[in-house]
C-alpha cells in the first residue's frame, strides 16, 4: 500500500512516514500543498493524509480539486485546531476523518484501518499464498491456521514479498521498501532478515514458499 503524506512540519512528515513503514506502508511526503495537489492527481495512493495548514495551498484546496479531479482516494486530516467547524468542513469537503494534533500514532493507525475496511474502493484485507495467510488490517499472519511470531520488521518484509508473489526481488529493491534505505554492498542485513523470516514461515512446515535466486534476490511463491 502506498500513502501520499502532505505536511510542511519535516519532523512530523518523517514521524509519519517512519511509523507507515513500520506497518507495511510505501510513504511519498510533500512539504506544501501545491506538490500535494500534483502528486495526489499524477499518481495512484490508497490514502493521503493531509495537514490544513499549508504553505502555498492549504489543506481545504487541495481536497476540493482532488474531489473535482474524481480523486476518491481516503484522505485523513490533520489540524493543530480542534474546532467543530473546521472538522465538519474538512468531512463535507470529502474528507473520510480527522484527528487533532498532537496524535497517537496508535490512533492514527486504527482510523487509518477503519479507512481502508470502509472504502470507497475497498482495499484487499488479506493476502494468501498457498495455505500462508496475512491479515493485513490487524497485521498477523497465519500458515495452516497457526499464528506466526513475527517482528514489525518481519511482518514488513513478508508483505513485500507478498506483495510481489512470483517476482524476484532484489537487495536493493528490500532494503528500500522495508528499511527505506539503500543498500551497503558489505551487509548481510537483507540475508539475516530473510533467514529469521524464513526460520518462522517455514521452519515448523514441510513445504517451502521463499526461496534465493543466486546472484539476484528472494522470491516468495508457490512451486
């Protein structure tokens, strides 16, 4: 899943992005609502959270030509003021919900949840191969019925490789998407990763489902 995040504040954008990482989300960040605007129309996100005040084009502008553009994506707003006026605007503007800064990220999470279980256009709750299952609304995942013991960061990756069933994904390619960061060609870090991760998918199970792809990557698949 891909979240478009449209906040001036750099500490609060990061805040943001890190916390969606963590819990299986791509983050784009826009400093002011004018690169907002052209991202949210120039590419396909499941969800933008949006701040109302903005440099350039505040937060009220931005919904009201997504909306006229027929951007149905959920948008959760933002604001340092929690005036009832305000928010009953932002909801008559298109806006799916609204939280009050400063915010829990465990808040921001749940309503976030509540957003992708209701529409519009509803997003897949779960992802299958074979008899693994992965719950992502509630972030667990199961393999023949039997819940796995897995870090957010273990959870992170078996989404991208979920995600990407039958596609060989390269080093690089998870360390950007997990991490977020680009790969050091002398760490074994994505090696480690995909060991634990493997140790808890397949380790109790007879049949594999990640296998290596010498001198490329990982790929996460039926055979």
């Amino acid at each position: 899943m891909r979240a478009l995040i449209i906040e001036d504040e750099i500490k609060t954008g990061t805040y943001l992005r890190n916390g969606l990482r963590e819990n299986g989300w791509d983050s784009d960040v826009a400093l002011d609502g004018e690169q907002g605007l052209r991202l949210a129309l120039a590419r396909e996100y499941d969800l933008v959270i949006l701040d109302v005040m903005l440099p350039l084009r505040d937060g009220w502008s931005v919904i009201r030509e997504m909306r006229k553009e027929s951007r149905l994506t959920p948008v959760l707003f933002l604001t340092a003021r929690d005036a009832v006026g305000e928010r009953v605007k932002g909801l008559d503007l298109g806006a799916d919900d609204y939280l009050v800064k400063p915010f829990a990220f465990s808040e921001l999470l749940a309503r976030v949840r509540s957003m992708m279980r209701r529409g519009p256009e509803r997003q897949p709750a779960s992802l299958r191969i074979a008899d693994l299952e992965i719950d992502l609304i509630n972030h667990r995942a199961t393999r023949a019925g039997v819940r796995l013991d897995l870090t957010s960061k273990e959870f992170a990756l078996l989404v991208v490789f979920a995600r990407s069933s039958g596609e060989v994904l390269s080093r690089k390619l998870i360390a950007e998407r997990v991490w977020g960061m680009s790969l050091d060609a002398d760490t074994n870090l994505i090696d480690v990763a995909v060991r634990r991760l493997r140790c808890k998918v397949e380790g109790p199970f007879s049949k594999p489902l990640i296998y290596s792809v010498y001198g490329i990557g990982y790929v996460l698949e039926e055979r």
